[in-house]
C-alpha cells in the first residue's frame, strides 16, 4: 500500500521526483521524502527530529509535508471521502437493519483538537469549555470504521450543538442535495436518514438519542442498543488516533488550511487501511495518477419558502419522539 501511493503521488506531482540540483548531484529519493511526510503523521514529531535521520532539512521537510497532504487529498479524495453515492448508502442501511436501526446512516460525533499555535488575535475565538485554542472535527463513521464525512474548521468555541447548524450534511438534505433514504418504522413512514449521537444533540429528527430516564423494559433495550452503536465514531477517532499522533496531539503549524488538508489526509489514509485491512473493494491506482476532475451534478436550489420548511423537518421534535 506505502508503494503504491508513493508511486502515485510522484507520478502526480512531479515535485517528488528524484532531480538534480545546481551541482549535478540528486536530491532527496521519491521514498524518501514519501518516508519523512508518513514519519510525521504517525508520530506527530517536529521536523528537526527527523532532519538527521532521513538526511532532509527540517524546511523541506515541512515544505514536503504540506505538499504531500495536498496531493493525496486531490488525488484520493474523489474515492475516499467525499459525498457517498447510493451503493455506499445501501451498504448503510442493510447494516443499520441488521443491527435493528432501520434508516440509520451512520454515527455522528464531534472531537476538538487543540491549536497549540494559534495565533494571539484567534485565542478568544478558538478557546471553549477546554479552555485552549482548539478546531472541531464533525465526522460521521459506519460500523466497519470508515469516516465517510468529515467537517474540520470550526473555532472551538462552539458546542456540539451550535455545529449541528453549520454542518454541511444538514444543509445539503435541507437544500435537497442528498441521496433520499426511504424507511417505515411502526406503521410510519419517513422520508429522511437518521444518525445516532451522544445525549448533548438537540432532540431533531434525524438524530437520534437515548431515553434520558427509561421507564420500562423497553426503552432500556433500546438504550442499550443505542449506546452500543453509536461508539462507531468513537471507534474510528480511537483508531485514527492511534495512527496518526498529528491528529491527536497539539498541532504546531499556524494556518487553519493547513490543519484541514493534514486532517483530510489522515481521514483518506485511515480509509484506505480499512479497505485494504477489510476485504472491501480496493480502488485502481492506475486510474488515480492524473488529475481527477470532479463531476458537478446540477445542484438544487430552492427557495427560502422551500428551504425553511425542509428544516423544521429535520428539527421536528415530534419525529424524533416518534422514531
């Protein structure tokens, strides 16, 4: 798997080819400097530790860095984590059914991770109820622990619930831009998927909490079943973590761009080992090594009238007691 993206991020960006300088003698091996952006992910280190080891300056180092994440997101990123199609949604749902949640498209859940270099003027921006500067990561994840969704650049000054506004996932299913998942649950129809989350979500109908008092035997089933389905994304921000310390620990750098590509890179890594480790459906490499060209369908737009509607749906109270 290293061989492969090494070998398709050189063919992509030619930065990463071996070359020759002013003098005549070859630079830094493809490997090489594939070696230094991997070493830096996964242990989070500064770059002047690795600088005498892998024989790179500590500002190609970085510079190198900042280059590879950019280019696996454009390389990877079509396939990996953006939007999914209806066959990764079916997939979503056939499991969500045998695990007994029907129309269930996931987990979703919030982690905050601390800017250790975030800048004087951005502090009161960025600090919350950790008290330091931090960005939030949203992400939604499925039992076999792919991230399918994730939404990095939030100040951390807000809460799970002020995310939930500005998340890109509840905008696009009030704009009508989403796949539309179909289920009956109890001789009532819904038209809209539904996520699992922790108890501090607001009570909307396409998020899905546990009884805050159980009154019967049933409703402690279904706390039960809820709480033991819902560690999904945990699961996966476990995992991530513990491959990538760059995600875990306080980031160093200084741009929030910067931060979003090196978060986006990880997420496509941590997909890529879960395709290879799980059996799924690996994606051609070869069809990877020239500049992907994104499809644009045809977005809907609708009107104000049309767009507050579809949101008093999502946040309708009634739905979500019913589910």
């Amino acid at each position: 798997l290293f061989t492969q993206i090494a070998d398709a991020v050189t063919q992509f960006d030619d930065y990463f080819e071996e070359k020759e300088n002013a003098a005549g003698k070859l630079g830094c091996h493809p490997y090489q400097k594939v070696t230094t952006c991997f070493r830096m992910l996964a242990n989070g280190c500064s770059a002047d530790s690795l600088d005498a080891e892998l024989r790179m300056s500590s500002t190609l180092i970085l510079k190198t860095l900042k280059r590879f994440v950019r280019v696996v997101v454009q390389l990877f990123g079509p396939h990996y984590i953006w939007a999914s199609n209806r066959q990764d949604v079916d997939l979503l749902l056939q499991e969500a059914e045998r695990q007994g949640f029907l129309g269930m498209i996931g987990s979703i859940d919030c982690m905050h991770r601390e800017w250790k270099n975030c800048p004087i003027g951005w502090q009161g921006e960025h600090r919350g109820h950790i008290h330091k500067p931090t960005i939030i990561l949203e992400a939604v994840a499925g039992p076999n622990l792919w991230i399918w969704h994730t939404f990095f650049k939030l100040p951390g000054s807000l809460n799970d619930i002020n995310v939930l506004h500005r998340s890109p996932i509840f905008d696009d299913l009030a704009s009508g831009n989403t796949l539309q998942v179909e289920f009956s649950v109890n001789g009532h129809s819904y038209d809209m998927g539904y996520y699992l989350a922790d108890d501090i979500y607001l009570d909307w109908a396409t998020v899905i909490k546990g009884v805050h008092e159980p009154l019967n035997e049933k409703q402690k089933l279904f706390i039960l079943k809820q709480a033991e389905y819902k560690k999904d994304v945990k699961r996966a921000f476990g995992v991530l973590h513990a491959k990538f310390a760059i995600v875990k620990g306080p980031t160093r750098l200084w741009f929030v761009e910067d931060l979003r590509y090196i978060k986006s890179c990880c997420v496509i890594l941590h997909n890529m080992t879960v395709e290879d480790e799980c059996g799924l459906p690996q994606a051609a490499f070869r069809t990877m090594t020239m500049r992907p060209s994104r499809i644009c369908y045809q977005r809907n737009v609708p009107t104000i009238d049309q767009l507050t509607e579809n949101h008093k749906k999502i946040e309708s109270r009634v739905v979500h007691s019913r589910l």
